[in-house]
C-alpha cells in the first residue's frame, strides 16, 4: 500500500495545502558560510537549470509568486532558505 492510498492531483493538492500553513523567505546565500544554522528540518531541492524547482516550491506552498521564476535558464545562483 503506498501513500496515499488515492494518488491523482487532487490528493496530492490537497496534502500540500494542509501540511504548509505559512512561508516567508528567510535569505540567500551565495556560498556554504552564508548559510543560516540548521535550526529545523529541511526540504531541498536540486537539479539542473530550468527544470522547475521554484516552480515545485510555489506548488507545494500554495504561492503564485514565492519562489522567482523565469525562462531564461540560471536565473538562481544562490542558495534560497523560505521557513
């Protein structure tokens, strides 16, 4: 059996609007120094340019606009820390 048990768009939808409440952008970083301390959990996401990681990150927050997003490729070149 996997979870969920129902696994279309709409059980997924409704997972991600019951598990995120609210999320701010806390800061960017440029190098690993730069980084906040590892206070709580923490979600990453990786992969090549363009392929849709900040549009996963508005997805999964219910946000239109959290996450900048662009069609020119490797717009992002820091680390984004959201809480």
């Amino acid at each position: 059996t996997s979870f969920p048990s129902e696994n279309n768009n709409q059980t997924y939808e409704a997972l991600c609007n019951a598990l995120v409440r609210r999320t701010v952008f806390i800061t960017g970083a440029v190098n690993l120094a730069a980084c906040p301390p590892a206070d709580r959990g923490e979600a990453i996401f990786i992969g090549r340019s363009n392929v849709g990681k900040s549009s996963l990150v508005n997805m999964v927050t219910n946000r239109k606009s959290l996450a900048y997003t662009s069609k020119r490729p490797g717009k992002t070149q820091q680390f984004n820390y959201f809480a």
